[in-house]
C-alpha cells in the first residue's frame, strides 16, 4: 500500500483564488491532484 510522502499546494488564478494540491507517495509515479479551496479563505488551505 502507498505511503502518502508530501503534500504540494498550487496557488492559481491572478489573485491565488484556486488551491490545488499534488499529493505525492512513495511509488514513483504515482500520485494524487485535486481542487482544495474554500472561496472565502485561500490562505487556510495553504500555510
């Protein structure tokens, strides 16, 4: 079973808006992307 090894958090849009994550593990090539924003509060997905 993979271990999960790191969490990457990608801000987009101009003003950083739209958080997407990039989980990675420890099985190379394989990992996890997905949308993780709260509309409000960008900054308390990514610290």
């Amino acid at each position: 079973m993979a271990k999960i090894k790191e969490v990457r958090c990608i801000r987009t849009r101009r003003n950083g808006m739209w958080v997407i994550v990039k989980v990675l593990t420890d099985q190379p090539g394989l990992y996890g992307i997905g949308s993780a924003s709260e509309v409000n509060h960008p900054g308390a997905v990514v610290t």
